[in-house]
C-alpha cells in the first residue's frame, strides 16, 4: 500500500463517505479513489467502509480502528518531511494561520510584522474563520496554528496553549444615559444594560458565550438587536444610536473615529483567554516555535515541544 491509497481512506471519512469530494481534493478521479480504497481493503482483508451498493455509507468496526492507524501514519509522514524542510532551510516556508477576525484585525499585526522581520522568507497565509472552523483547520492540517477566544482547548487532538485573557467593553455614543450613571462612579449592573437594546457578537465568536452566560444567569432576557463577526461592524451600528455595543477591549482603539465612549465592563461578565493551538504529534518547523513564542513570550521552546509530544503520547 502507499501513501495516496491511505490518504484516500482518510479523506473519504473527513468528506462525509462522499468520493466525487475526495477525488477533487485529491486530484484524482472518483474511480481511482474507489479502486485506491478496494486495494487496501484487498490487501489487508477486511473491509473498512461499510456500502450500500457501490456508495460508501459508514466505516466497519474494523475500518474505525484502522482509520486511527492511517491518520497517525499520515500525519508522521507530513513530520517527515517538516523535519527534512527545517534541516535544509529552517528558514524558508509558509505559515498557515487560522484566526478569527478579532485576532486578525487588533492583535496579530505586530506580531506578525516583528516575525517577519526575523524570518523575511517565510510567507504568511491567514485564513479568518469561526473557532469551530478554525480548530478543524488545523486538525486536517490545512493550518499549522490555530488561535481563538472559543473552543480550541474542547478538542483532544489539539495541543492548546493559554496566551493571554481580556475583557469586554460597553462602547456607547457621547452623552448616553449609561456615561452619566458611570461617571457618578456608580457600578453599571446587568439591570441597567438590559433595559437598552444592545449590540456585539455573533455567536460563538470573540467570547460570547461570556455575554449569554451573564445574562441568562442573572435571568435577564437581553435585547440584542444586532450581530457581527467584528468590532468595526458594531461600532458603526453603534455610532447611528441604535444599541449599546459590547466589543472586546483590544479593538477599543480602532472605535475612535466613530466617537464612541467607553464604560468598562470587566465586573460584568467573566474575563477571555485567547488560546493559541497545533495538532497534536506534530513537529513544529523552527519558525513556528518562533511565532508562538513571540505571540506568547511566556511560553518557552521547551515547554512548547513537551506539550505537542506529551499530547501525543
């Protein structure tokens, strides 16, 4: 057997059994990857894919456990040739980085620039995404890191890392009622803020389960009249006066040029950690050691390669 029967076998599981899919990830035909599979199937005797007919419909007992063996073989494959890229040119590559809109817009840019002041040939993809997405980015090895607010550490075949935490903000227009009852240094509640329509993020995006868990605790029924993926939708719609924005605190900045005030809202709702992630067993090129460091400095090269292995193991 070889590596593109396996990789075949793999796909076909990931794409839902549906082979006309993998044959155009692969870029092959369907035929083939039918014919990839049987032979395996052949060589090792039992059937991996139970069928319906000639269409795929589920993997056999047998073909579940097989299939852990695959991905594992597959993915010391990629580390193969990772480790032989980093010993010719631990310099040169692509890094993939899937990221969410937050982390892309208010953080990563200085990140980003000081690495590629160290490391000026490698290129740099990022794919913007919701953290659902994001960790599947990186379980397929599509991304070789993954970073987001939600979910990442919810999966066993990543390897996540706490990198910093953050709260959110209440951003209003100037002269809102909600500026005069801060500036009486008086603790904005949950009350106060249910009684105003608001506006902040999509689900499952930039610590918004944070928001609901607040309110639903407190029992309150919020009126959230309006949803976006990032800071500057909401604070436009914030700005034309129709609800009080709640925004993470890294992206107060880029809200300036609408003129919006800020209220502090740490006491309202549980503070965020931002989680960096890697597929678990995977070796890690030089550079990208390089790039989590810089993105967590408390995190070191020791620590980082014990937690990828010891993931693993």
């Amino acid at each position: 057997m070889n590596f593109q029967q396996l990789r075949s076998i793999r796909e076909a599981s990931r794409c839902g059994f549906n082979l006309t899919e993998v044959a155009n990830i692969l870029y092959t035909s369907q035929p083939g990857v039918s014919r990839q599979i049987r032979e395996v199937e052949e060589e090792l005797g039992i059937e991996i894919f139970e069928r319906n007919g000639k269409r795929l419909t589920g993997l056999t007992e047998p073909g579940k456990g097989i299939l852990v063996i695959i991905e594992r073989l597959l993915v010391e494959a990629e580390n193969l040739r990772r480790a032989s890229d980093d010993y010719i040119d631990h310099t040169k590559g692509t890094l993939t980085i899937a990221t969410t809109h937050t982390q892309a817009r208010y953080v990563l840019p200085k990140v980003v620039q000081a690495f590629r002041l160290a490391f000026p040939d490698v290129r740099i993809a990022l794919q913007q995404s919701s953290p659902d997405h994001i960790a599947d980015l990186v379980l397929s090895g599509k991304a070789d890191i993954g970073i987001a607010t939600e979910g990442l550490s919810k999966y066993k075949d990543l390897a996540s890392f706490q990198c910093y935490e953050w709260s959110h903000v209440l951003v209003v227009p100037d002269g809102h009622p909600l500026l005069a009852l801060a500036e009486r240094a008086e603790k904005i509640g949950l009350a106060d803020l249910a009684t105003w329509p608001l506006i902040t993020y999509d689900i499952g995006f930039t610590g918004r389960s944070h928001i609901d868990d607040a309110f639903r605790s407190a029992g309150y029924h919020p009126d959230i009249v309006l949803t976006a993926m990032d800071a500057d939708v909401i604070g436009q719609y914030v700005a034309l006066d129709m609800g009080v924005g709640i925004v993470a605190s890294m992206a107060v900045e880029s809200l300036a040029a609408y003129g919006l005030k800020t209220i502090p809202a740490s006491h309202l709702f549980r503070s965020n950690i931002t989680r960096l992630a890697v597929r678990r067993g995977t070796f890690l090129r030089s550079y990208i050691i390089d790039f989590i460091r810089q993105f967590s400095p408390a995190l070191s090269h020791e620590k980082i390669v014990q937690e990828v292995i010891e993931a693993a193991a």
